[in-house]
C-alpha cells in the first residue's frame, strides 16, 4: 500500500534513527521540530502528539517552537482546540517557560477556527 506523506515522515523519521545516527549520538530538538512542523501543516493533530511522546522518550524536552508546531496541528482538526490549550499550559508551566508570542498567536488562531 502507498504511505500518505504523514506516515512516510513518520516512517523517515524512524529510519534515520535506525541507521543515521553514529554510535552514541541521538536525534536533537531541531529534527524533531522540523517533523512537528510538517505534521502541523498537515493538520496531523493524533500524529504530531505521538511524535512529542517519542521525543520524550528520548530525552529530549520540548520547545516553545515545539508546542507552537502542537498546538498548530490542532488548528484544523474540529475538537482539538481542547488539546491546544492544555498543550499551552504544559508548555507555561514547563522549566523553563517554554512559551512565546508564536506559541500565544496559535492558540489564539486555534481557538479563533473552533
């Protein structure tokens, strides 16, 4: 069966961890950022949250860009605006502060759409 571009992301993603990665090394914020980044554009709101699960897992902490690319990813799915906000008080009560004005606009655009 042919992947739709979400999973093939998801399906490089786990590649390049697989065999990318020199003995030692591990994926960094950016990477996964750039993966958020296209799930959001996709409107991939179930999608962008495991890969945040998968980015804890290995250790690494999420960004204001990252739960600005979450939050995003909720925009255009009808229901999620919920998420969006509970993903902005995560991201407010995150050490540190893990919120900007990007991350406020797409709340905001978020719940402008529900």
């Amino acid at each position: 069966t042919q992947l739709g571009l979400p999973e093939r992301a998801l399906q490089v993603m786990a590649q390049f961890q697989r065999e990318g990665l020199p003995a030692g090394a591990r994926v960094e914020v950016g990477v996964y950022n750039a993966l958020l980044a296209t799930l959001s554009r996709l409107g991939q709101c179930e999608l962008a949250y495991t890969v945040l699960e998968e980015m804890r897992r290995a250790g690494v902490s999420p960004t204001a860009e990252s739960y600005t690319h979450l939050v995003r990813s909720c925009g255009g799915a009808r229901g999620y605006w919920e998420r969006a906000l509970e993903t902005f008080a995560e991201a407010t009560h995150a050490q540190p502060p893990a919120a900007d004005v990007q991350l406020c606009t797409a709340v905001l655009d978020v719940l402008s759409d529900a």
